[in-house]
C-alpha cells in the first residue's frame, strides 16, 4: 500500500523519512486560513480546527489505491489559537505571550483511502514556558533566527527553543507534527510497513 504525505511540512517530511517509512510527499493546496474562517466565526475550539484542516489535507489529494496522511498543529493557549509567526516581531509578541505560562499543542492526524476517512487522532502536549524578558526574547530570536517562523509556536524543541522552557509533558514526536508510534502502529496494520 502506497503512502502519500498531504503535505509542504519539511518537519513532517524529515520524520517520516527518518523513521524509514516510505511515502510520496504532494502539497495539498489549501487554504489553511479560508477553511478555518468559518469554523473560528462558529466558536470552534483549537482542537477542532486541526482535525478539520488535517481531514481537508488529508481528502484534497487524490490518490486511489493509496493513504493519504494529512497532519495540522494548532498552538492552544487556554483557548486561545495561535498561528505561525509571520515575521520576528510577530515571533516576539507571540513568545512574551506565552512565557510564564504553560501552552498547549493539539496535533491531529488524518489518513484517508480514495476520499474516505479510515483513521484520525489528536494528539495534546503542555508546554510551559520560563518566564522571559525583553531581552531574553530578543537573545533568543537572534539565536533562533528564521527557525522562529517555521513553528507555531516560534520554537523548534530540538533546537534553541528549548531554552525557552521549564517543563514538558506528552509525545516528542507529536510536538513536532506527527504522533509517529500511533502512526507507525496503523502503517503496519495497513501494510504500508511491514508488521
Ligand atoms: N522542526 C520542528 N518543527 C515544528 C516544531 N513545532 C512545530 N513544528 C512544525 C511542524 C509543522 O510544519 C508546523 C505546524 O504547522 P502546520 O500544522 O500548519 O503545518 P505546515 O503548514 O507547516 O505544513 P502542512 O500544512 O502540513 O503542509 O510547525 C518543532 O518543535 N520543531
């Protein structure tokens, strides 16, 4: 069974392929914010919103006979959504924003076979940030440089941004965009790895 990534994540794309799965990866050409316009106007919560736009990446592909993997994170701050930085002083209001407090990030993943729905989850991981001055953010973007627009959250965990915290709890993988143990799990049951 052949695995198509609905996807132009560099991060979903490098954790896929550096857990040995196989797959193709295709941008799923939609318009995240359109989509969600309609579900923040209805009060949706942030976890509704990423299994709704991982559910539109995963069904926008078309690819029969195969899985289509669709993936979205959306930063919650007591219920309060955050999107990407859109450059270094978005970054910045956005961290003095969360520093002190503890955030969280809800990843949903979708799969789908020829435009049907066959698996999704979402995945919740608290974040809680060290109180951070002026300085301190502006010491950590220069560190940081572009990687700050790359995350919703303005962090990379692998790299500087881990600076930024004090305490983590939930799945490593699922902070960078993908719960791959659950993943792997259903790629074997499916037979896109072997079990
Ligand atoms: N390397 C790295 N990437 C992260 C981290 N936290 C979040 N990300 C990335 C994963 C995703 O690419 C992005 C989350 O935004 P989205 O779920 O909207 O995905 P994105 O628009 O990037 O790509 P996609 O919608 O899948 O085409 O942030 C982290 O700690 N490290």
């Amino acid at each position: 069974m052949k695995l198509i990534l609905a996807s132009t994540s560099a991060t979903r794309i490098a954790l896929l392929r550096n857990a040995g799965i196989p797959f193709d990866a295709v941008s799923p050409g939609i318009d995240e914010r359109a989509l969600e316009a309609p579900l923040l106007a209805a009060g949706a919560s942030p976890t509704e919103i990423a299994l709704a736009l991982a559910r539109a990446k995963a069904l926008a592909i078309d690819g029969p006979g195969a899985l289509v993997l669709g993936g979205d994170q959306v930063l919650d701050l007591d219920g309060e959504r955050f999107v990407k930085p859109a450059d270094r002083a978005d970054a910045a209001r956005q961290i003095a924003r969360l520093a002190g407090k503890t955030h969280r990030l809800r990843t949903a993943v979708v799969l789908a076979a020829d435009g049907e729905i066959i698996w999704e989850l979402v995945t919740t991981a608290s974040l809680t940030m060290r109180p951070l001055d002026e300085g301190q953010i502006e010491r950590y973007l220069d560190a940081a440089g572009d990687s700050a627009l790359w995350s919703v959250g303005a962090y990379l965990l692998e790299g500087v941004g881990i600076q930024l915290f004090s305490a983590i709890e939930g799945d490593y993988f699922s902070i960078l965009g993908l719960p791959l143990l659950p993943l792997l799990e259903i790629l074997r049951q499916r037979g896109v790895l072997p079990s």
